[in-house]
C-alpha cells in the first residue's frame, strides 16, 4: 500500500502521541496505585456488608481490651450507617471505619477524631469522648453531588 510522504508522517506522528498519553496515563495509574496508606488493614470493598465486623455496624460495648467501645461504621455515597452514635461521656472509643465506593471523610466536627476512609482499606482511631454533646459527623471529602448531605451524629451522653 502506498502511503504518501505527509500521510505517513502524520501516522507517525500520531502514534508517538497517542504512546505518550498511554504512558502518561499509566503513570498516574500507578502513582494512584501506590497511594501511601498508613492502614495495614485491607478487605474487599465490593464486600463490606459480609465482612466482620462490618456486617455489624454501630456501637459495641467491648470487654477486656484497652477501650470501652467500638464503633463500627460504613460509609458509602452518600450517607454513613450507623445515622447516629450515642456514647457515655468518658468512655474510650476505637472507631473502625470504611466505605463500599469513593473515597469519603469522617470528621467529628470539634473533636480531634478525623479520618480519611479509602476503598480497600480499613481506618481507625483510638479516642477518649471527654465531652458532653452532640456532635455532627461530616464527610469533608468531595465524594460527588451528595457530598454536602452526607453525614451521621455522635451523641455523647452522662
Ligand atoms: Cu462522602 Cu463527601
């Protein structure tokens, strides 16, 4: 087949152009890949609701260990379940945390308990609740159009 001069300049052209955006696309694939993640803890994220213990979420008074308190949460577009936390004031509090889709936030507003929550991964914080209120969890990562309507609250109570 014959192929003039120019034409084929262009194929050439077009090709090492296409290679580049290939490259470059698999370059941020990779960088997005090896996210650093402070959680060693994984699961699968199509499967959350038959993962222990998020086949369970809400509060569990626990026995025996150095908290009082789990709070098993899941997050999802665009809402948290448990809707709604109520815990003694002064009890110690492990929150385990993850999300069925995007990448969402959970942040106590007022408190120093904030957490990013990645598909794949489990996140957890240790704290004490030593403050009587109510507290509004919000999602202070942009998940998508409900990003702003998404949030669950934290009660504590004497
Ligand atoms: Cu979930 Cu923003």
């Amino acid at each position: 087949m014959h192929i003039h001069k120019y034409e084929k300049w262009w194929l050439v052209f077009g090709t090492g152009t296409l290679i580049a955006f290939l490259i470059i696309i698999g370059v941020s694939a990779f960088h997005s890949g090896t996210h650093p993640n402070n959680s060693k803890w994984t699961l699968d994220y199509e499967k959350v609701d038959e993962t222990a213990p998020f086949d369970n979420p809400g509060v569990h008074k626990v026995e025996g260990k150095d908290w009082d308190y789990e709070v098993v949460l899941v997050a999802s577009a665009f809402s948290y379940n448990p809707t709604e936390i109520e815990i003694p004031v002064g009890s110690k509090v492990r929150f385990i945390a993850t999300t069925k889709d995007v990448i969402h936030g959970f942040e106590v507003a007022g408190t120093n308990i904030n957490m990013m929550l990645e598909p794949g991964y489990v996140s957890e914080q240790i704290t004490t609740v030593d403050q009587v209120g109510e507290f509004t969890i919000v999602c202070n990562e942009y998940c998508g159009v409900g990003h702003a309507m998404m949030y669950s609250t934290l009660k504590v109570v004497e």
